[in-house]
C-alpha cells in the first residue's frame, strides 16, 4: 500500500511538471498534502484493522479469556480415571530421571547410511538394544521354509530391528507381564478330568455330586465376572516393517509368561511416519483415546489394554523419503519404543499393580468426529504446529485456518488453566469442612486442600520446541498464572525425543509424565501432562498420593 502511495506522488508530480501553470496554491494543498494524507491515513487504518483482527484470533486469552473461564466453570468436563503402567527405550535411557537428565552427546557416525555425497550421516540409536541374531527369532520363520528360500522368507532389517526394540519393551515390563500371566492361570486354568468324574462315582451318590459341581460352576462363573476376559494389545509400527512377524514375536514372548494365545486380540496399527496426522483413522492418536481408553475407564467390569509403538529411522528407506527430500534438513534419524498398559478401576482391583500410576484424564475440545471435518472442511483440525520439519515450510496453506488452529490451542490451555486454578480436579480427600462449588446441574465437586502457593507444579507437554516456537510461548503464558499464584512451576517439552511419528510424540510425554509421577511421593506437588490433537487437547493429571476412593 505504500508502494501505490509513492507511485501517486510521482505520478502527480510528473503531471503537474508538464503543466506548471495549473500549479496553485489550493491544488498544490489538494493534490500533495490533503490526498496523500487521506491515502497515508486509509493505509494506517487498514493496517490497524488487519493488526487487530490477528489479535483477536491469536491472543483470545486477553480479550475474551473471562467469559471463557465462566463458561467452562458452569460446564465441567467429564473426568476419567486410568491406572497406567508404562516402559519406554529412548537413546537417553529408559526412565524419566535417565531421559530428562541426560545431556551427553548420543549421535554417532553410521557405519551403513551415507548421504547423497556418500559421507556417512550422524544418527541417534538405542545402544543398549540387543542384536536380533541374539534372540530366538527362529519361529518367526515358517518350519516349511527350505535353506533355498531362507533369504527371501527372512524378516527385513526394519523388522529386526524393531523385533530388538519390543523384545526390550516386554522384557522392561516382566513385572506387569508376570502379574497377567498369573492371574489368566488363576482365572483360566481348565480341570479337564471334572467333566467326567461323576461317571466314578456309586450311582446313588451321582445326583448329589452333580448338583455341588453345579454350584461350583456358578461361583467359577460368578468369579469370572470378576476377572479379565481378554488382553487387547494394539500394535503400532512403520509401514515398512513385517507386521505378522512382529504379532508372532509378540504372541510368543508373552506365551514365554504362560499368558495363551487364545487370550490375546492383537490389532496392527501402521504409523504414517510423521508427526502431522492425517485424516486416516488408524494415525489420528485422539481417536484412540476416544474410543478405546475412555470406554475402558467407564466400564465396570475389570477391562485393560496394552499398546506398543515402535519405530526407527535408522534405515535406507525412512533417508529416501525425509531426509534426501528435505534440503538441507538438521533432523537426525533416531528411534523410539514405548509400551503402555491402560486399565480401569475393576481391573486394577483384580490386579493390584503397585507399579502403576493412577491418572485422571480429561479431554478439552471437540471430541474426534470426523462429521466435524465435513461440516468445516476441514478447518476445524487441531494441529499447532507452525514450520514443516522437513522443508521450514508454513504447514497451512490457508492463513486463516493457522490462526483458527492456535485459536482453539488458547481456548484449551484457558479451560485447563481454569479447573487447574479451581482446584477441583483430584480424588484426594478433603477436609469436612471443605467447600465445594456446585456446577448448573447441583453436582458437587472436591475441591483438595492445597493452595497453589504451596505447591511444586511438573508441568509437561508434548510440544517440540525445536519447531513449535508459538505453542511454547502460548504454554509458557498459561504457566505464567501459575507462578504468578505463587507457584514453583517446573516445566518440561517432550515432542522432540521421536521426531515424525505423531503416535510416539504424545505416548512418549505420557510415559515419562507416568515414571514422573510414579516416583513422585510429595502429597503437594502437582504433576500433569499436557497433548495436542487434531481437534482436542488432553490433560493428564497424577492423582494426589493420598487417594481415597
């Protein structure tokens, strides 16, 4: 706009050049000071407009952060109570003080992946993997397999390799795996010989025998209400990996625990190998939150699952389609496992893992719904990221659609910041003569006993800072009110230990926040996570230590 203003005066002065006469004293006011100043003014107030416009969609927590609040204080979010039990392999280590505390140097030169000059490249893998040829592998391969066909049947370096990383993951959790196991065999253990045993015995005494078999096979039935009917386990890894070979793998190191096969429902996820998920199904992480955690925390019958991801970019493929694209890209190809097993309050009754960690989760935002996509055309996706990895490039083609994605991050922090503020979120027990603050619907909440000042927040996301500048800035605002109640906040990002791989971005954090609070015994202090998804947020929050049901 500047620019036209300048050409207007060069136009003008070149007219008026040729036609001197014509130059006035009025004209000499109309046409060089009154217009160009109107025109000086219409740019100011255009660019004030535009300026005011992008604050109202970036920066709604000043404007408009009160009425939020108070709507949010008359409708709360429903809550649900998890017990999680968690392992992870990083190349840091494979516990949150090894991983946040571990600042060494951990690239190395690779001995097999070169770059387009044929240098080789730096890489960051998990050193204390075992070798694949060292574990026993060999039922992966059919027995029909002849020494002819042995290299074309074999499973490929991915898979191996990913074949290392679960191995490590289940070993890492041979408590919960043994505690399973224990409790199928308790539950499941068929008597074969019971059937048949009335046939044995004196004909006058085979009625009676057949009734208390009866009764006894009732209280079985009854106790097995009691008990867990399945063990679900989701699978998620690269598309380039063998998918039945590592279900064989899994299937098998969990039969080594006694836990049978028939008890297993393994269900394959292929990861989309990026950390901006799409609109498929099986990459979209909130969905499964959605579908497959919330249900389990409702259900009153003891219910779990265990999900595995797994992935590694150490590999010629993973090169071919990120880093020889991206020009010049500073990514440096790692892997990453995490293993997690969710279960419900009837479950961990049944169960009793002490190794686990109770977590109330809360979704804030538009539910998964792919309705939502249709009706907004797909503007109404929840992705907060502001530079492509790979090229630095803005990841919205629609400016509009950036600014309306930070939008609803704001109004998601707001929410948090807003029952976190109110206290009300913890199943600690509170004093008799407590208040409670009572919702539209007359449903009482507990609010702890703890005032902010006196307490240690651990305040996590999985925000990568390395490429999420705006989401760090707009997270460290929502600490600020923290610390300005008086709060010690101790904050940590942890989107950027596994970089392209939206499922181990968020279950990762989930897993360290887990071992975080796990090993936290400090009745004031406030632990919770914080996960972005497509079209919602997720709260994470460690229930107090002090805990009554």
């Amino acid at each position: 706009m500047m620019i036209l203003l300048v050409l207007y005066l060069i136009l003008v002065w070149m007219y008026f050049k040729d036609n001197t006469p014509q130059l006035t004293a009025s004209s000499l006011l109309l046409w060089f000071v009154t217009i160009p100043l109107l025109l000086l003014g219409s740019i100011m107030i255009l660019l004030w407009w535009q300026k005011r416009s992008d604050n109202q969609d970036v920066n709604t927590s000043d404007i408009g952060g009160e009425k939020f609040g108070e709507q949010e204080t008359i409708k709360q979010p429903v809550t649900h109570k998890l017990f999680i039990y968690s392992r992870v392999c990083l190349p840091e280590g494979n516990c949150w003080s090894e991983v946040i505390d571990n600042d060494e140097d951990l690239t190395v030169l690779s001995d097999d992946l070169v770059d387009m000059d044929g240098l080789p490249i730096l890489i960051k893998p998990i050193d204390n993997l075992p070798d694949a040829a060292s574990l026993p592998y060999e039922y992966m391969i059919d027995a029909d397999t002849t020494d002819s066909d042995l290299n074309d049947n074999s499973p490929n370096s991915t898979t191996l390799r990913l074949y290392s990383l679960i191995h490590e993951l289940l070993s890492l959790s041979d408590d919960v795996c043994s505690t399973l196991a224990e409790h199928f065999d308790q539950y499941y253990k068929q008597d074969d010989t019971q059937p048949n045993s009335a046939l044995h015995i004196h004909p006058e005494w085979q009625q009676h025998y057949l009734v208390s078999a009866n009764e006894e096979s009732s209280r079985m039935s009854v106790c097995s209400h009691a008990s867990l009917s399945a063990l679900p386990v989701y699978l998620c890894i690269p598309a380039s990996a063998d998918s039945s070979v590592l279900i064989t793998l899994v299937k098998a190191q969990l039969a080594n625990y006694g836990i049978p096969e028939s008890l297993l429902s393994i269900t394959p996820i292929v990861s989309s190998g990026t950390d901006i998920a799409d609109d498929t199904e099986t990459d979209d992480t909130s969905e499964f939150i959605h579908e497959q955690l919330i249900p389990l925390s409702q259900s009153p019958v003891p219910e779990l699952c265990l999900i595995l991801i797994a992935d590694s970019q150490i590999k010629h493929e993973w090169l071919d389609a990120h880093l020889y694209s991206s020009n010049g890209s500073n990514i440096i190809p790692t892997e990453a496992g995490v293993l997690l097993v969710f279960f419900n309050q009837a479950a961990q009754d049944v169960l009793d893992i002490d190794t686990s960690s109770r977590i109330l989760l809360t979704e804030i935002g538009t539910p998964s719904n792919k309705d939502n996509t249709s009706k907004n055309n797909g503007h109404d996706h929840h992705a907060s990221h502001d530079l492509d990895t790979n090229t630095g490039t803005p990841l919205y083609s629609n400016p509009h659609e950036h600014l309306r994605n930070r939008h609803h991050y704001l109004e998601h922090l707001t929410a948090i910041q807003n029952l976190l503020m109110d206290n009300n979120l913890s199943l600690s027990p509170i004093n008799a003569d407590e208040q409670t603050i009572t919702t539209q619907a007359t449903k009482a909440i507990p609010k702890t006993n703890v005032a902010l000042s006196d307490r240690t927040i651990t305040a996590i996301s999985d925000i990568n800072p390395l490429n999420q500048l705006y989401d760090v800035s707009v997270y460290l605002r929502f600490l600020e009110a923290f610390i300005v109640k008086g709060a010690l906040v101790n904050e940590h990002h942890l989107g950027h230990y596994m970089p392209l791989n939206q499922w181990l971005k968020p279950f990762i954090s989930l897993s360290l926040f887990v071992n975080s609070a796990e090993n936290s015994k400090q009745e004031s202090e406030l632990i919770f996570l914080v996960t972005q998804h497509k079209r919602c947020s997720i709260l994470w929050l460690a229930d107090s230590p002090k805990t009554s049901d």
